[in-house]
C-alpha cells in the first residue's frame, strides 16, 4: 500500500491522505478446493507528506522497469519504487501551485504519470505541461508548452506516436507529437473526458 491510492477525479481533488494499518486481504477468486489465498499489504512512507497526507491521481506500475511511478503533487517530485527492492527514488523539481476547488484550498503539482517508448511522461496541474522522464537514468526531460487547460489523464498511443491528455476543465483531449510534446489537435466533447487509460487512436 503506498499510503493512499490513485485515480482519477474531475474535481481536481487528487489528494488522499494514508489510511489505517494494513490488514491481509482474502481472495475472492480462490479456485473451488484451493482454499483461502490470503495477501499482506505492505506501506511505504513517501517523502514530504503534509498533515494531509501525499496528493495523488493517477499512478502506473512499468513491467518494463518492475516499478511503481507515483506522481506525488503537492510535494513536487515524482517518486519511484523498485518493487523488488522497495528502494524509493525522487525525481524532484516539479513546479507546484496552491489552488481553491469547492472552498477548499489544496497543492498540486504532477498528478499523472505514462510509460511510452523508453521514456515516461508525466502531466502536471500547476503549470499544465507534460514532461518527460528517462525510466533508466530517472532525471527528468523535456516538457511541453503549457497547455490552455489543466491536464488530468494521460496515456501514450503507439501507434502514432501521440500522447493524449485530457483536460476535462474545457471538455476536450489533447493530443500532442509524442517527441516534441506540440498539441497537434483538440477533441471536443460533450462531456468531460477524464481517465485516459485505453486510448487509441482513430
């Protein structure tokens, strides 16, 4: 457990303090004379946590690199956790902003995070850029212009070398040239898009 979990919300909200201590959770799916499967949860501190705990949306598990990406917003780093070792390693230096949603004020900063072709991408609230990050070398990259509206899922489409971030505050998804980070076109939609997790292109 990583001292709260991630997904994602149109209310920008992307904060969710640590729960309680972890408890084994039974399986559900046990096959029929197997008996009970049970699993231990286990919690990893991350670095910077206020009295409300670590802001986080959307986090991503890279089998490429058997890693945990958590884009920890309010503390400005994106941390990384070797699921093998459990060694945590920040990437700092993310830009972060004090916003008010609903009368509450919050921090936010790098909400999102996508594996793309030897490079990750994380989208970011405070300035509404997406940035690259080297998944080996962990040092952060470029980042793109800062979009017209707050980025809140992204995901990396392969087969043209786009990445698409939705930005639900204006209705659309944006899809930018996945090596120069440029929008290269805006969908509108009715509704807010939010969750970009299957994306694919038309």
């Amino acid at each position: 457990m990583l001292g709260g979990t991630g997904c994602g919300s149109t209310d920008d909200a992307g904060s969710h303090p640590p729960t309680g201590p972890a408890q084994p959770v039974e399986s559900a799916s046990a096959p029929s004379g197997a008996g009970k499967i049970s699993f231990e949860a286990k919690t990893v501190a991350l670095p910077g946590a206020t009295t409300d705990g670590v802001g986080m949306d959307f986090i991503l598990f890279d089998p490429a690199t058997a890693s945990v990406w958590i884009p920890a917003g309010n503390t400005g780093s994106v941390d990384v956790l070797d699921v093998a070792t459990r060694k945590l390693t920040r990437i700092e230096g993310f830009p972060t902003k004090e916003m008010e949603r609903n009368g509450k004020k919050r921090v936010v900063g790098p909400s999102s995070v996508t594996a793309g072709d030897g490079v990750m991408y994380v989208g970011n609230r405070a300035d509404s850029t997406i940035c690259t990050i080297d998944p080996k070398k962990l040092v952060r990259g470029t980042c793109s212009p800062s979009l017209d509206s707050m980025p809140d899922g992204i995901a990396f489409v392969a087969p043209t070398h786009e990445v698409w971030v939705t930005t639900p505050r204006d209705k659309s998804i944006r899809i930018l040239d996945a090596k120069t980070l440029e929008e290269k076109a805006k969908l509108s939609f009715a509704g807010e898009p939010e969750g970009c997790g299957r994306c694919r292109a038309p």
